[in-house]
C-alpha cells in the first residue's frame, strides 16, 4: 500500500545555518507521528514544509505518491484543503464564530459539512459542551477543562 504522506531527505536552512537534513519517513492511513523538540529546533518550518506552505530547498514530499513540488499553488490549495489539517501554535480561530463554525469552516470550504463529525472532534478534545462558545470564551492553556497540561497562563 502506498503511504499517504512520504517525505525523502527533507532539508531546510535559515540564511547560514542548517535546521535540519535528511528527514525521511512514510506515514500510512491510520498512522500517526508526534515531532518532538525543544524551541527553535524546526518542528513548525517541517510542518510548514509538509503543507506545502513553505517552498522545499532538499528532499521531496509527497502526498498519496504525488510529489507536492510538481502541484503549484493552483493544484496545492485545493490538495491542501482536502489532505490535511494543521492546529497552528496560535490558534487563528474566526473570533465571530462560535468553536463548533470554527471547526466547520473548512468543511465549508471543501464543500463537505458534517456537523455530527465536528462535534464529534470538539468531543474528543473535550469541548463539546463549549461548542456554541466564541473562541474568546475558550481557554488556550493549563485549567478550565483543556485535557492535557499546556503553558503556564
């Protein structure tokens, strides 16, 4: 079976320092990777990398065995909206919605909305009871329900 994300001697540097080189690893259906590291160390630029959202200087990634290099923008998007999700490390919530629209709004997007399964995803991080909360009445950090320590606030 062909991994759903493949990444080939992955490399990135900021001006003259190397970040990181030869990250490879494949990922099929089902299967998760947590990226550990202390600040700085490049999770976030591999995860933007992985998006496609930034460009690649090594290495290769690809997306259900098609290399994301070869997409452009204009096929990158829509492939994007469709093959992944990212929880950036400030939230970037529409502060008009409730966290349910929150959780729909690429669904919108995508054309597909399935309430039953957004609420099911606000379940599992234990916010279903906050689902008509405005992002302003949710909590980012350590109490308040939020199911794993966070940052002292």
């Amino acid at each position: 079976m062909r991994p759903v994300l493949e990444v080939r001697e992955l490399g990135f540097a900021y001006g003259n320092g190397v970040l990181f080189r030869g990250v490879s690893f494949a990922l099929a259906r089902g299967e998760a990777l947590a990226v550990l590291g202390p600040s700085g160390s490049g999770k976030t630029t591999l995860l933007h990398l992985l998006a496609g959202l930034l460009p690649l200087q090594e290495g290769e990634v690809f997306w259900e065995g098609e290399a994301i290099r070869d997409l452009g923008e204009a096929r990158l998007a829509p492939r994007r909206l469709r093959f992944l999700g990212l929880v950036f490390q400030h939230h970037f919530l529409f502060p008009e919605l409730t966290a349910l629209e929150n959780v729909l709004a690429p669904g919108y997007l995508a054309g597909r909305v399935d309430k039953a399964w957004a609420l099911s995803l606000l379940a599992r991080l234990g916010l279903k009871e906050r689902a008509h909360f405005l992002p302003q009445r949710l909590s980012g950090g350590r109490g308040n329900g939020w199911p794993w320590p966070g940052p002292s606030t």
